[in-house]
C-alpha cells in the first residue's frame, strides 16, 4: 500500500469499521478499499474479481471513452461517450453498454487552459489535474450506468516525429492505481474508433 500523507491515518481503525460495517452482508471475494485519507474512512470498495470475457477468458473492466468535441452547424459544441466492457486480452472483445451525449471537456483541452492559467509548466501540477479529472468523469459515469466504471479514456495524438507524424490513441485515467496495471495507460490505438 503506497500512502503519502503527513498526518497519521489508523488503517486499522478504518479496516475494523469495514469489517463491521460489511458483517453478514454480500462480500466480494477480492476488492480495492478507496480510503478518504482527510476524512479518515472508507470512500468505495472496487470488487476486484472482475467478470470474464466471454471470448477467451481474460478479465473484463468497465471503460468509459470520451469522443472528440464535434460542433453542430449553430456551433454547438457536442461530444459522445461510450461505456464499455473491455476486454484486458484482446481490445476487439469490447462489450457496450450505453453511450450518451453529455460535454465533457477532454482532459488535453483542461490541461492546456491550466497551463495557459498558470503561466508555467510544472508538469507534476498537470499530471495531478489530469487524474483527478478521469477519476471524476470515472465516477460521474458509475453514477450515470448504475455499474463501477473504473477508468476514463481520453483520445491523445502520439507524436511521433518532429515533424508531426503520429497517431491518435486511447489514454486511461483509472480510479484506483491498483486496478491499472490490467491494462497500459496508453492503448496504443484509438478505441473509441476501434471498439
Ligand atoms: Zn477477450
């Protein structure tokens, strides 16, 4: 367990209420504890015994991809977004469960806007900013499909060479960084054309 916190957190205080809390009722068989280190308790408990492909067996993680921001012809911005079961052996098993039309800002268009904010470039500033903004739209589509949703991929173009070539691929922002290493933080393809 990884914890960078100035202030001592009782984790087994927290472990102990858990325990109580989750006594005779449904308990998943392996699970993630997202703990509130300010407020000192349990925020979400992330059943880790993913389902399988129906495919070819490998784990299956619940994905929301963010499309690109289109206009409409008054100018309207609009997006898409699509939920899916994914598969962490082969991204063509993909298993859509609803999509929707909401504006989400994409995270590179957040990131660039607090840059030109902030006038500097500390990336680590950027970085944080950028999780804690997949973890929120991860969070508001849990809410949304009623289903954890783990991760928000976001569409990045990977440049390649100097002089612009390059593709367009998924990047991951995952609620907890246990849960990311099933599948890259970089997709290496655009799955929101892909899937
Ligand atoms: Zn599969």
């Amino acid at each position: 367990m990884n914890i960078h916190t100035k202030s001592p957190v009782d984790f087994r205080r927290i472990l102990r209420d858990f325990v109580v809390t989750m006594r005779g009722a449904w308990r998943p068989a392996a699970c993630v504890l997202l703990v509130d280190l300010e407020r000192k308790r349990i925020e979400d408990v992330i059943d880790i015994n993913f389902q399988r492909c129906p495919d070819c067996g490998s784990r299956l993680v619940n994905i929301a991809l963010l499309g690109e921001i289109e206009q409409t012809s008054q100018g309207t911005p609009y997006q898409t977004q699509k939920t899916m079961a994914l598969c962490t052996g082969n991204f063509e098993h993909a298993f859509n469960m609803r999509d929707f039309g909401y504006y989400i800002p994409p995270i590179s268009q957040i990131m660039d806007e607090a840059r030109d904010h902030s006038g500097q470039s500390n990336d680590q500033d950027f970085t944080l900013i950028s999780s804690i903004h997949g973890v929120s739209t991860a969070l508001l589509f849990t809410k949304l499909t009623g289903e954890k949703i783990h991760a928000c991929g976001d569409t990045f173009y990977k440049l390649l060479s100097r002089d612009g070539d390059g593709f367009y691929e998924t990047r991951f922002y995952w609620r907890a960084d246990i849960i990311d290493r099933l599948l890259p933080v970089e997709a290496g393809q655009n799955l929101l054309e892909n899937c």
